[in-house]
C-alpha cells in the first residue's frame, strides 16, 4: 500500500519539474542571442545581420547581400579577399571590432558601397582608395584613437573620387585637420572631441555645400582671436557650427569682439568657386546621365513594342494565308467531280 500512495505523488513532480523545465528552456530560447549570422530585408534590400557575435573574421555569407552589418566583434584585419565576394554591398557597418589593419584593395570590390561605419577601432593607418570609391556618401572613422598618427601623413590623390556628404573625425586625437582638397559634395563634417590646435578656414571652404560643422570639445586649445576668420566664415556661408555652451560664451565675449577684423584672402574665395563650379560640372553630369537612362529608356521601349507590333502583322499574314489556301482549296474540283464530267462529256458525243 506505501508504494502506490507514493508513486502518483512522485509523478505528480515529476511532472511539474519537466513542465517547469520545458517553460525555462522556451523562455531562455527567445531570449537567447543567436550564433550566427541572420539575414533579413530592410528598406527593400536584402541583409545579413552578423552584430555581437564575437566573430574573429567575416563567415561566408550568401551572395547578393547590400547590407552587411558586423558590429561588436573581434575581427582585426580586413584583407583584400575579405569582402571581394560581396561587391553588391551598399551599407557596412564594422563599428565595435578590434581592427587595425586596413588592405590597400579591401574595399576595391565594393563599387556600389554608399555607407561605411568604421568607427571604435584601433585603426593604424586609413588607406587612400577608401576615398576613391565611386558610390560613397557617409564615411565614420570617430573612436579611432591612433588614427591622428598617420592621417596627416596620408597621401590622397586628390580631387577624390567619393561623394562624400557626412564625414566623421569625431574623438581621433586629431590636432589639425586633414587636407582633403575639393569636397564639393560634403553637407556635415564633424571633428568633434579632438584637441584641435588649429583651425585651417581653407578646410571649410573647399566644402561649398556644407551645412553643419560640429567643433564640440574641440577648439579648447586654439586662441580665441584665431578662430575669428572660420567663424567668420560660417556666419557669411550660413554654416551651422555646434560647439560647447561655454565656448559659445567665449565666441560673445568682448575678448572676442576686439579681436583684429580679418578680411577673406582670395585664395578662400577661389577655393569656394572651385569648389561650386565641381559641383555643377556633378550635377550636369548626374543630369546628363538620367536624361541618358530616360532617352535609353523610352528607345528600349519603343523598340519592344515595334518588335511585338512586327509579331502580331506577322501572325495575322500567316493566318490570312492560310485562309485564303484553304478558300482556294475548297473551290477546286475534286478528282471525283473531274470523272464524273469526263463521262458526261463522252456520252454526249
């Protein structure tokens, strides 16, 4: 009698313990991080998404991917082989790896490659073709702290050929701004958090569309009556520049205000015409080549609908054909009827 009083009690426990079991297991399955990579659409593109997975070095993918987004990992070099296979990339994201070492030709593949984050790295050197790719319009290089060792030392051929639209410097140890030469395109460039000890207005004025500047925490070190000519400059450009509270209070002061009037060089305003007859020529060509598409396009059509039209006349003539052979058929004598009016004929004579 003890066994069976015990036995549906230990079940019962039993039971419970593997219903709580499998309620955990669920649970910890939703919340789980996945082990690798997932791919989705968005924005009507197809992507993988490889983020926060620890990886050391890029998995092979599927082809035809244009987003790739492999933040938070440990990947430490990007070779020239690693990404040749992925030339329909238009978004990467590596932000968050460990990288330090960028191949001349990593990016060579990626002609189609709108927007690179490679920010919060440890890169050494930044290789001048990242500035040469036909389609990019977003560059983040901020976080990279040993970048300001070798960036001014960088030889760019220049004009560049990237349309660059936003360019991100932020937090790089950067004491002086690199020479880009003509960027006729670029709208926000931002060289914040950087203990900048100069401010070059010629920087600024080979970017004629530019909209924003964001100099927060940047411009400590400069004197003040040194800043005059760039500030001078965003205010005649209409350029928004984003500093501190503080310095703002510095830019009011009558310290400020005594400062020596600075009068543009000519050598500014060439540059800014420059850089504005650049951006024509872009825009002309950009028209000229949609114009192109649009003219191809209509002429393609055209041609479709000559070829279909040729195809239905056609049909219609090997239809009409045929037809008229089977009309011309049906009113030909039959081998029967030319008999029986051979022997009409014999009998009359």
């Amino acid at each position: 009698m003890f066994r069976f009083a015990v036995y549906p009690s230990l079940l019962l426990i039993l039971t419970a313990t593997n219903t709580d079991a499998k309620e955990m297991t669920e649970i910890e399955a939703l919340g789980a991080k996945p082990t690798r990579c997932t791919y989705a659409y968005a924005f009507e593109m197809y992507g993988a998404h490889c983020a926060g997975l620890r990886l050391n070095k890029i998995p092979s993918l599927r082809s035809g991917i244009e987003i790739l987004d492999f933040s938070d990992n440990k990947l430490q070099e990007i070779h020239a082989d690693t990404l040749s296979s992925y030339s329909s990339i238009k978004f990467l994201y590596l932000t968050e790896n460990q990288i330090y070492s960028i191949h001349t030709d990593a990016f060579a593949y990626l002609t189609n490659l709108q927007t690179l984050d490679l920010s919060k790295n440890v890169i050494l050197q930044i290789t001048d073709s990242i500035f040469q790719l036909p389609s990019l319009r977003k560059l983040y290089l901020s976080g990279n702290p040993l970048l300001h060792l070798s960036l001014n030392e960088m030889i760019i051929h220049k004009p560049i050929k990237a349309p660059l639209e936003l360019l991100d410097l932020s937090d790089c140890k950067i004491k002086e701004l690199p020479d880009f030469g003509i960027l006729p395109q670029m709208s926000f460039y931002n060289v914040s958090y950087n203990p900048l000890v100069k401010l070059d207005t010629h920087t600024f004025s080979s970017m004629c569309k530019l909209t924003k500047v964001d100099l927060s925490e940047s411009i400590q070190n400069i004197k003040l009556c040194d800043l005059k000519m760039s500030i001078m400059w965003f205010q005649d450009r209409k350029i928004y520049f984003q500093i501190k509270l503080d310095e703002y209070s510095q830019l009011n002061s009558r310290e400020f205000e005594n400062c020596p009037k600075s009068v543009f060089p000519d050598s500014l305003n060439a540059s800014y015409n420059h850089c504005q007859n650049e951006y024509t020529e872009v825009q002309n060509v950009t028209t000229s080549r949609s114009t192109w598409m649009t003219i191809a396009g209509g002429l393609f059509g055209f041609l479709v609908g000559f070829v279909l039209l040729l195809y239905i006349m056609h049909r219609h003539n090997v239809a009409q054909t045929k037809k008229t052979n089977k009309d011309i058929n049906k009113g030909k004598p039959s081998d029967v009827d030319k008999n029986a009016t051979a022997i009409l004929l014999n009998n009359e004579s």
